[in-house]
C-alpha cells in the first residue's frame, strides 16, 4: 500500500469448555451428537499443515485436504496447531478440536481472496478461518503498516472481503483480530484502543479476540473472564463494535507438526480464531439438523453468536476488547432447539426489509424476565477511506434500525462511544453497525419489536 510492502504474520487455539462446545458434542449435556461430521471448514495459513497427524486421520485416511500444497510443501507448527484447533478428534483428549470429524481444507495464505472465492461459490463453503494478519510494528519496532491511518480505516482489504461475503450471503469468514493489544502508537482513537487493520475493519466477518478464561477442568464453570492483554483492540475509525466475539486462546494445548503423534502449546488470537471456527460449523449442522437440510445464512450466524454471548462483568455491554462477550455455542444451540419447538421461547427467522418498510413482531413476556432482541445483515461493500486518519463517517451503506416498543417506552440497542472509546456502552441510536441488539431486563406483558431503515 502507497509502495510500501506490509509483513503479513501469524497471530495464534481456543478451549472447548470455555465455549461450551462440549455440550454440544456425542455424549454432551444438549444430547445433540455434533461432531461435524459431513461438514467442511476452510483454513488459510502461511504454511502447510502436517495431515498425516493422528489427530487428523480416520481410518488411515486424513480428514485434511491441501489443494494448493505444492506452493509450500514444508509443514509448520502454526497451521498444524490451528488445524487441530478446528478439527482433532482427541487421541490426546486435552487436544481434541471443537469439531473432532470435521473435514479441513487447509490452504496457503497467498491467493486467499480468490480461493475462498471459489470454495464459497463452487463448494458451498460456509466458514473459513484466517489465524493471520499485520503487525502494526514489525520485529525491530518500527511502523509495519503505511502509516497510523491504516488501523481503524475501512480499506481496500475491508472492501474487499465485503464484496465477497455480500456475493455469498451463507459464508462467513473467521478471522483473528491480532496480537498487538500492548503494541503503543501515536495519533490513534484513544491509547490502548485502534488496533485493528486491513481486512479486520470489514463489516461482514465475524473478527475474534483472544480472552484469558478461567474454567473448571471438570464442570466447565467460568469462575473468571479476562481479556489476554496482547489481543488486538478495537473499535473501528467509525466506531463499529469491533473485535465481534472472543474465545479462549491463552495457552492452548494441540498438535505440532514435529511429528504424527507430537503436541505444544501456544497462544494468541490466531488459537481463539479456529475455536470460533469449528464452534460455528457445529451451529451449522444443528440448523441443518432441525430445518431439513438447509443452513443459516452468514448474518444469522452472526446474529446467533452476538446475541447468546458471554458477557464480561468488567464492561457491560459490548466493547472494543471481547466484542459482544466470550462465544458460547451451548446457549446459541438452545436458541435454535427452542425456536422449533412446539411452543417456541425463542425466534430465528430470516426476512427481507423492503424499501420505506417496517417489520413489526408482536411478543407477549409472561413472567418477568430479560426479553432480548438482535438483527444482523450483510452489508453492501462501503467507500474505501484509504490514508484517512480516524474517520468518523460512517461505513454503512444500508442502516437498519431495531427497537423493542411497550406503549410510548422505547428501549434503543447498544452502541459504542465514539467521543471515549474506553467508556462503556450505551443506548440509543446505532448508526453505524450491522449487528443490533436491544434488552429490555424485568420485561412483563405484551411488546413490539419493530425493524425500520434509514
């Protein structure tokens, strides 16, 4: 960018009870028998995986697949600790992935647009993951990208794969958020915060910060949730809720590419990323499973997980740190058994808002509990902002608005403070995300929820 080359590095595997993806597999809690089996994740690295691992292999025959492997045929600890992240079956139980049948097809980073292009559009592809991206200093601590205006920008690469993900509404991209939440520079949003770059500033992929859980061996329960220090910060220049979601990826135990039955251990977001990844295919197989073969589109997925997230007791709300809290796919695969069910306590639908419409949904609250309302959509590819410092217009091209109406009492959604990025959210107005969600806590009685655009 403006001539100058940008050092493209590996950021960092997630923990299965952190997101609650053991619940969801043969003999978990939901009864509901996931594994991913049938299923296909795409992942691209800057190396090749070692697929003869036992943990990759069924039958002698390896669930990995490496259709460009002649453009890096040396293997690498990073890719093959993120594809065990994403798919081991459990050989070694403290390394088995969130999808532990799932098929990989594991790719070099170099042409990443147009293959996941081509897996999208001739394979159906629905969620890749990216455990990549750029160091905002490179190894001798100097400025690694163009200049300071590039985190926070919506970019030719945030266009980019906004163009792609609007032209294959059911994929979603997964991607790291990055390791650089302690890296220090000058003229950004606020210090400790605008950390987020290149194609991580997109509006439609689902970016994943690394959290630092603390969680039972045995029952699961989450005594703790903090943020690693080193993920990556958001919001975006135009202060959208960036990173999206976060996950365990501190100290994570999985396969290395030494040998077929070696492991070790590494951190970062590029470990949180395929968690995500492989948690996400697995909502995947349970639509599947209730709506007759057919899946999610990529915004309802993305709605799913945003809406069922853990949140963090530090901050309430979203934030620029773990997004909209820590993903919990036990909850989020509850949502969609409870929408099928003879009497639903929960909806999932996909609609279309037509020009000058109004959606309108009536829901009746018959005991005093939290009623919570989120919407998602694929946005239209923005306008690139290329070296322009801190932005505030702005990236939308469609602007929905969602709002929970009992009488004249209108409850707004959540929405960062662009003024003090650090101070917690609020309520009131989004004009800048593709992701609302509107609580109304001790909701009684009979509400509207009503979805209107600008």
């Amino acid at each position: 960018i403006n001539n100058k080359p940008l050092l493209v590095a590996t950021d960092n595997a997630s923990a299965g009870k952190a997101i609650r993806v053991n619940h969801l597999w043969p003999g978990g809690s939901l009864g509901l028998s996931l594994d991913g089996t049938g299923m296909f994740v795409g992942i691209w690295d800057g190396g090749s995986v070692l697929k003869t691992h036992q943990e990759f292999n069924t039958s002698g025959v390896s669930r990995v697949t490496t259709p460009d492997g002649g453009l890096n045929p040396t293997t690498e600890f990073h890719e093959t600790n993120v594809d065990d992240t994403e798919s081991a079956k459990g050989m070694n139980a403290s390394a088995k992935g969130m999808a532990p049948n799932v098929n990989i097809k594991s790719y070099n980073w170099t042409s990443d647009s147009s293959e996941v292009t081509t897996e999208a559009s001739s394979s159906g592809m629905l969620i890749s993951n990216h455990s990549y991206g750029i160091p905002i200093n490179n190894d001798a601590g100097e400025l690694n990208v163009p200049g300071t205006w590039y985190m926070g920008c919506y970019s030719d690469a945030s266009r980019s794969w906004d163009e792609i993900t609007f032209n294959y509404p059911y994929y979603l991209p997964v991607m790291s958020a990055g390791n650089d939440g302690l890296t220090g520079y000058t003229g950004g949003l606020a210090t400790g915060y605008d950390k987020l770059n290149g194609n991580k500033t997109s509006k439609n992929l689902l970016i994943v910060a690394n959290a630092n859980p603390t969680v039972h061996p045995i029952t699961g329960v989450i005594s703790s949730l903090v943020i690693n220090n080193s993920s990556s910060q958001g919001p975006t220049d135009d202060g959208r809720i960036k990173p999206d979601i976060a996950a365990d990826g501190t100290l994570l135990y999985s396969t290395s590419n030494e040998s077929t039955s070696s492991y070790g251990t590494s951190s970062g977001t590029s470990m949180a990323s395929p968690g995500v990844a492989g948690g996400l295919i697995l909502l995947q197989e349970h639509y599947n499973n209730l709506h007759a073969n057919e899946f999610m589109k990529a915004a309802t997925l993305k709605a799913l997980v945003c809406h069922t997230a853990l949140d963090d007791e530090a901050s309430i709300g979203p934030d620029p740190k773990f997004g909209w809290g820590l993903l919990d796919t036990r909850e989020a695969a509850n949502v969609l058994t409870n929408s099928v069910t003879a009497s639903p306590t929960t909806i999932v639908r996909e609609l279309n808002l037509l020009a000058n419409g109004t959606y309108t949904m009536q829901v009746n609250v018959s005991s005093v509990k939290q009623l919570k309302a989120t919407i998602a959509w694929t946005d239209r590819p923005g306008v690139v902002k290329n070296n322009q410092l801190n932005s505030s217009s702005a990236d939308l091209i469609n602007d929905l608005d969602l709002r929970i109406i009992k009488n004249d009492v209108v409850s707004f959604p959540w929405k960062l403070q662009l003024s003090d990025v650090s101070a917690p959210a609020i309520k009131g107005d989004n004009t800048v995300d593709n992701v609302e969600r509107v609580e109304v806590d001790e909701a009684l009685g009979n509400y509207t929820i009503q979805i209107t655009h600008k």
